[in-house]
C-alpha cells in the first residue's frame, strides 16, 4: 500500500517524509527541491508486538509497514503543467491514500507561493488541480468511448453515461469519491486511476517556534475545512519530529517535555493512514521470529498465505488461528491451546486483526 504526500512547495512534505522513514529526501527553503518521487518505508507503531513478546520470546520482531511516496510540490496551474505538474500529478494517481500537509506555520525564511498563509486557501489551490486533471482524463475517456457507444455497444453507452455523470460532478467542483455510482463506473472501466476517488487525511504542519495563538487560528481553519469536507485531520510538529526520528526512546521523551508537546505525533499519523486504508494485522510466531503482516479488512486466509509465501497459498491446509487478546491472557501458546482457544479455519476465514496464526501447507 502506497501513500502519497502532497501540498503546495515548501508546506513541509519531504520533512515529514524523512521523519516519517528516516529518508533523505532534500530539504530546502525553496520551490521545487523535490523533483522525482522519493520512497521510503514506515513501520507500523503496535504495541501488540511488545506485549505478544512476552508471550513468545522470539529473537527478532518485525513490525508491519507502509509506504510513503513524497511528491513534489504541485501550483497553481500545475494541471496545465505549470511547474512540472503533470509529471507530479501522474506520481498521485499511482498511490492509495493521500496525505495533503497543510502549512500551519510562519517563518519568513522559508517561501510560499502565496502572499499570505492560509490553510484552507492553499488546499483548495491544490484540491482544484486535483479535480481539473481528474476531469481532463475522463473528458479524453469519453472521446475513446464516445463512438462504440453510437454503434450500439451496450458496455461503451453504459460507460458513456456513467462518464458523463462523473464529469458533471468534477465540474461543479465536487471530487469523484462523491459520485454515487463510482463503483459501478470502476467495474466498467478499471484503470481510470482518478485522483479525487482516493481517500484524503490533511495533515496540519505547525511549529513550536510560533505563538500558540498563531497555531490556534491555523488549527482552527485546518478544523474547519475538514469538517466541512468531512475528511480527518492531525496536528504534526514536523519540524521537530525530523529531530526525534534521530533521538532514542527515553531521549526523545526528555525533549519532548523540554518543548511542552506531549507526544510525537509521527506514531499517530503512520497509524490514520494504517487504518484509512482498511488494513488489518496479523501476526506469526515461526521461526524464533515474531512478525506483524498487513492486509486489507475482509481477506481471506488463503491470500494471506500467500503474501507469506506463494508456497503456503499452492499447498494451503488450513489455519490454526488464535485471537490475540485469548494468547496474551493465557500466557503462552501451549496454555492456549490447552485452553481451547485454537480454532482450525478453512482457506476461506477472512482475517481478524489481531489474529495470531499458524498456516499449515504441503507442497
């Protein structure tokens, strides 16, 4: 699963990002000093894995991951191209969340691209070249689909309509995630990628350098525009979170008490992508290895087999699947099977998060 960081240039994107995968993207007081994507991987904060530990004794945990995708700024314009923007607009439409930072902070050393700061005006500079690119790909859809649909062909006029209400709707400035019949569109024409289908989290970049009355009048917009978009929101000192992803746990505590911020909000905002996505850990205790896997709500023991190993998914058997609230209260695998807590599931038991799982196969 792919996330992708958008904003205006120098709104804070490839600090996050660093802070987010202890990348090295550039960070500059410039426009533009990202040009290609950068990628980097995130672990997935769960303390699960900590406590489960206890139970199993391994040698070595590994957490579960996302991955964070920093693309360069987009302006005003970028749908025309304006500032190399349709080659960052083609990077969006390849992700699965969109994580739009928002810059809540003041500094006259670092440039915005508008002479004043104002959350809810930059996201709506961006969100409209979001929706102008959006309708310019499904403008050039309907040309394709336009002709098989006066032949008569009965997939293309269904096509065509359903097009013709998606544009409709980006026209008059509403994004395709609010189109009612989006998904009956998707399983007609499935590689429409459109970049206002995919779900939004803004992420509110503020300094400790400002006054807390100039955070508060940020925030407050930043509030206001998500409620009014019904999309979530989080607050993130990215500033100083690029500093703490150096530190070790129990000195990242004393700074954070040092600047009056309770707690890095890098775990929380990993974790609403985690979750925005619809994904679901499961656990496995093989090999002295204790390890978080991820996959989306609803999949079924088979496939997750199969992001295993394809061998499991070939020779799957079964899986012996235990909860993890019924391990940790037992204390031990062995007491939890003696305890009935065990249960055999077929290849078509869809995965629970927190499951903690044992897959049988034969090849």
């Amino acid at each position: 699963m792919k996330v992708g960081i958008v904003g205006l240039p120098n709104a804070g994107k490839s600090t996050i990002f660093n802070a987010l995968s202890s990348g090295n993207a550039v960070i500059a007081s410039y426009p533009f000093c990202t040009i290609e994507p950068n990628v980097g991987i995130a672990e997935v904060p769960d303390h699960r894995l900590f406590e489960l530990s206890k139970v199993v004794h391994p040698r070595r945990i590994v957490h579960a991951t996302v991955k964070f995708v920093d693309i360069a700024g987009l302006v005003k314009g970028a749908s025309q191209g304006e500032g190399l923007g349709n080659q960052f607009l083609s990077s969006i439409r390849e992700v699965d969340l969109i994580t739009h930072v928002l810059r809540c902070f003041s500094d006259g050393d670092i440039h915005h691209p508008h002479a004043k700061i104002s959350p809810a005006y930059d996201a709506e500079v961006v969100e409209t070249e979001l929706l102008i690119s959006d309708l310019e790909q499904v403008e050039r859809r309907l040309a394709k689909v336009q002709n098989a649909a006066r032949c008569g062909d009965d997939k293309a006029r269904l096509s065509y309509s359903l097009l013709m209400g998606l544009k409709d709707k980006l026209a008059s400035g509403e994004p395709a995630s609010r189109f009612g019949q989006l998904t009956k569109l998707q399983e007609q024409i499935d590689d429409l990628f459109l970049i206002t289908s995919k779900p939004v989290i803004y992420v509110a970049n503020v300094s400790d350098l400002d006054p807390p009355e100039r955070r508060e009048a940020f925030l407050k917009e930043v509030d206001t525009l998500a409620q009014e978009s019904n999309r979530p929101y989080l607050t993130v000192y990215a500033r100083l979170e690029l500093e703490l992803s150096d530190l070790t746990p129990q000195e990242r505590s004393g700074f954070l008490a040092e600047v009056g911020i309770d707690e890095s909000g890098i775990g929380d905002f990993i974790k609403k992508c985690y979750d925005l996505l619809g994904l679901v850990t499961f656990f496995t205790t093989e090999s002295d290895e204790l390890r978080a896997w991820t996959v989306k709500n609803g999949t079924a023991a088979l496939k997750a087999a199969g992001k295993i190993h394809s061998d499991m998914e070939r020779g799957f058997i079964r899986a012996e699947v235990i909860s993890y609230d019924e391990l940790i209260k037992a204390g031990s695998l062995a007491r939890a099977r003696e305890q009935g807590h065990l249960r055999v599931e077929g290849k078509g038991y869809q995965i629970c998060d927190g499951d903690v799982i044992t897959f049988r196969f034969a090849v």
